[in-house]
C-alpha cells in the first residue's frame, strides 16, 4: 500500500487530429543509476480524445462537444490498440506530468494504472513500429521535500533521460527541495548529451538566467524536426513558493506574462517547425496565456487540472490543450504530420497492466532506487513524531498475552499473516514476480508494519525500526486500528494483580476500543485509500476481520 502506486480507473480512448503550425526542442538526458544504462528501454503510452471540426491555429478557439460540458463519456477503452490506424509521424512525443511521487503501481490491487516501468514499454511499442519519439514533462514529480524525495528525484530524472526526455518543466514540488540541489542536478545535466534539462522561463536561480539553469528555452532537433519548448510556473503556485510574493538571493520568480513573452521572442529566433508549451499553471492561467500570445504554440499541456481526465483537447488562441491528468496513470502521445492537412493527433493513454508491461531496464532502476534507500537507512534515519497518545507501540504479540481469540483472528487475516511478507518476498497481486524487496521503503513500511503515520508516510517514535530490533511490530498489527498498547497494557496487568478498577484503567479501555464507524470512517481509509485499493468494499473486509470476543 505504498504511497507510489497510481489506481485504474477506466477511461475513454479515442484520438484527437488537428491542423498546426511550427515548433522545436533539445537534447535528451542520461542517468544516474548504471543500471538504466544497460538497456535500450523507450515506451510511454498514449491515450485518448475524439477528433473535433479539424480546427486550424488561428481558428475559432471553440470548445469540443466534451469540453462544453457534455456528460463524461462511457469510461473504458474503446480499443486495446494505442494509436490504432496512425500513419507513422515526423515525429511523437510523450507528454507527462504531476506524477507526484508514483513512480510504479504498489501492487496492492491488480487493476492500478501507471509507472515508469510501463511508461518504458509505451516508449518501446512506438518505437518498435519506427517512430521517433521523445518525452516532455510538466513536472510536478514529488510529493513532499524529504530526504527520500531527494533521492527519488534524481531517480526520476536519471529515469526519464533514459527513456528520452528532452524536458522537465519545474513546478512547486521541484523547488521545495531547494535550489542549490535543483542547480547541481541540472548544472550537469546540461553538460551531457542525452540528459533531460530542467526549464522555466519564468525561474531564475541565484539571480542570474546566465547560468542556464534552469533553461528559458529549450531548441533541439528529431528526425529532422526542429521543436521549441517553453515551461512557465503560474502565478498562483509562485505564491505558495514565496508567499510575500518576494525574492531572495537563491531564487525569484517573474511574473509568468512578462516572462513568457520574452522567452517566445528568443525561441521564435531559432524557427522551430513545432512549438511545445509545458504550462505548469492552473488551467484559468494557461487560457489566459494563450488567448495573450496567440498563434504562438502548437501544442500546450496544462497543469492543475482533474487526475483522471477524460475531455478532448479545447482549442485556445490557435493551440490544442491538452490534459494527462496526475499520478502518472495516464500519458498523452502527440503525432506530428508537417506535410498532411492534419497536422496533430493525440491520444491519451492509460498505463494499465493489459498492454503494458514491466520493462528491465526500469525494474534494475528501481532496485538501485531501492538500495540507495537501505543504503542511506532512510527509514530509520528520516526524524520520528511523538503519537498524539503519549503512550508507546508494543506489539501484537503482547496484545495476543490477554486478548488470545482476537489474537488468533488477527492472525488468520493478511493484516497478520502477509503485510509484511509482500514486503519482503513481493508476492503482490498487481506485480507478480516482482523479486524487488521495499522493506527499507517509508512508503511501502507506513502501511505493512506497525507504528507508522499511513498517510504522512511518518514513523512513530516507537514504531518499527528495522528488523534488528522491530521484528515485533512487522505486519499490520493490533496497535495500528487501536493506538500504542503501552499504557494499556501496564494497566490492565496491574489489574490482573490487584483486581482494582482504577478510573485512569477504564478510561483507556474507552480508548483503545474501536467500533464498525470508527473503523469505516476513521481508521481502514488510512491505507484502504483509492491509490492504493480502488476495489476496496468496507462491508465486504469488515466481516473477514472483526473480532468482537471478549478475552
């Protein structure tokens, strides 16, 4: 139950043509891990929209039927074939963004979409048919600033080079780790061919656009197509990064309207055929943007919007804009055609577990992902909260001492007997075979051991360590649905001694007892969240573990 894995929800394919205007881009980028190195890995998804009146840049700027606030469409693929009956383009790219940390499905249900492994396979499967093809990405990669988000980003960076990434827009999870950590993985990214460039026209470090870090834009060439790249970060989410809206002496952040239109003069300079806007600003702002440079951009892709996004493209100011949605479950694949009448199609694709497959230059990756964490010891190592309880975990084991039927129950159920088992052997439903151990992994530990905060992926001072010294608190024990037994417990065998009902005693059996709604509204939704088990029937896995027996 891992706070990297992205659900399946159904969705509709279909694809979307559009007749465009010129655009360029730059390099691609390498990796940090030796093992993405090995292989040749390249297939990202896409996914769909139906084909709107064959707008023109320039054109009406009309919303599509489903834009215009048309009923969902009926969700599920139409077909099982991505980019079904395409011509083979000048050139795709693979559009992607706001994964926030989902870098792979965690395997707690069969039916989740998404991760960089599936991602790779996509690359593949249009490459293999002879397609060129690149990746942009939007950013949005993180989910918070710790030390493993540190390590997970370099790893998403070395990732996404591999795969053929020209661009990383920089969004507000990118700058929460910091600019002298943002400068120097993208410092040398800059500096080796085939490394994926940091960009934004609109982020300035250390007060200087000199330093080419982060790129205002980016220029490179495919298949004989030139494309030019512009990220912008919104104005509203500037106001998160620096509240009073200020600079300081590492970073600043312009005004996104001032910003942009000096950057399209720059990449108007270098006449791209093609023309890519990574807009990492709420869709208000990125209409507001492209009604105020019209004409200018062939393709824009859209932050802020919904995770499972399911309208065709809109039209705005000449540009198709297009959403992938978030968690990485889905990507959009866009075809360019510089010599037919339609220039663009795009399709937005669902990474599911039926057309795309684990790739082995991934699976190596997240291995080396995996031991930087043991390595590093970033469970033990990343500072531990008090419970707001006051009182410690002491495991299940103890709790069986007294309560032996619920014990024995406990026992019976996965909560007891596989939690930490799919952990270590990785026997999980949605990624059979997977020999990649996340015992060292804070979001894999939150949900499968004992004393960890699920959903702020935060040890407990007392909660589990590691196994030198926590074997006790592995599987998802008692304490976890009914709080640290610490207290209880030395009370109730102070009890077991004297036979005196002391007030402090029956208040904390008041505590520790959980009810059906405590558990349905407060408890099981902590790991039994829609990432992590989209399928999950509360009345159905209430009966398989209540235990309402009186020892």
């Amino acid at each position: 139950m891992t706070a990297m894995s992205g659900n399946g929800q159904p969705h509709d394919s279909a694809s979307t043509s559009l007749k465009s205007s010129p655009s360029s881009l730059r390099d691609w980028l390498p990796i940090l891990c030796p093992y993405l190195l090995l292989a040749s890995v390249a297939p990202l998804l896409l996914f769909g929209c139906p084909t709107p009146s064959s707008p023109t840049p320039g054109g009406t700027g009309k919303t599509s039927p489903a834009e215009s606030g048309a009923p969902p469409k009926t969700p599920g693929p139409k077909s099982n074939v991505i980019v079904d009956g395409w011509a083979k383009p000048a050139i795709a790219m693979i559009l992607s963004g706001e994964i926030h940390g989902y870098m792979e499905p965690c395997g707690c249900d069969a039916n989740q979409s998404g991760g960089l492994s599936r991602r790779a396979d996509l690359f593949k499967q249009l490459k293999d048919k002879g397609w060129s093809v690149v990746g942009l990405d939007l950013g949005g990669t993180l989910k918070n600033a710790r030390r493993q988000s540190q390590i997970k980003f370099k790893f998403i960076h070395s990732a996404i080079s591999e795969l053929g990434y020209k661009a990383l827009g920089i969004g507000p999870e990118e700058l929460h780790l910091g600019v002298d950590s943002l400068f120097s993985l993208g410092d040398a990214a800059k500096q080796n061919v085939g490394q994926t460039q940091l960009t934004s026209s609109n982020v300035i470090f250390y007060g200087s656009r000199d330093l080419g870090v982060p790129a205002e834009i980016i220029v490179f060439e495919e298949n004989g197509v030139k494309v030019g790249v512009i990220s912008v970060l919104g104005d509203s989410y500037k106001k998160e990064i620096l509240p009073a809206g200020a600079s300081n002496d590492l970073l600043s952040i312009e005004s996104m309207k001032d910003s942009l239109g000096s950057a399209i003069e720059k990449l108007k300079a270098e006449k791209p055929q093609l023309t890519v806007f990574l807009s990492h600003a709420r869709p208000a702002e990125t209409k507001q943007l492209l009604e105020t440079f019209p004409n200018t951009f062939n393709v824009a892709m859209t932050a802020g919007g919904i995770e499972d996004p399911y309208k065709d493209p809109e039209i705005i100011g000449g540009t198709m804009v297009v959403e992938v949605g978030q968690k990485g479950k889905k990507v959009g694949v866009v075809a360019y055609y510089p010599e037919a009448e339609q220039k663009l199609k795009f399709e937005r694709i669902q990474l599911d577990n039926k057309r795309f497959s684990k790739t082995k230059a991934m699976e190596d990756a997240m291995r080396y992902y995996q031991e930087r964490l043991k390595e590093e010891a970033i469970a033990e190592t990343e500072p531990a909260i008090s419970h707001p309880s006051g009182t410690t975990f002491v495991g299940s084991q103890s709790c069986g001492d007294c309560h032996t039927k619920a014990f024995a129950k406990w026992k019976s159920t996965k909560h007891g007997s596989k939690s930490w088992a799919s952990l270590v052997a990785n026997d999980r439903s949605g990624m059979p075979g997977d020999p990649i151990t996340r015992i060292y992994d804070p979001e894999c530990l939150a949900c499968h051991t004992t004393g960890w905060d699920p959903q702020e992926m935060i040890r407990y001072e007392s909660g589990y360590l590691n196994t030198t010294v926590s074997m006790h608190l592995t599987e998802q024990g008692c304490e976890n649905c009914h709080g640290p037994g610490k207290r209880h417990d030395e009370l109730e065998r102070a009890f077991k001694q004297s036979g005196n009902r002391t007030e402090e005693l029956l208040a904390e059996r008041k505590v520790m007892h959980k009810d059906r709604a405590n558990a349905e509204q407060q408890i099981c939704i902590k790991c039994h969240d829609p990432e992590n088990s989209p399928n999950f029937n509360f009345d159905k896995y209430w009966l398989e573990v209540w235990h309402p027996y009186k020892d």
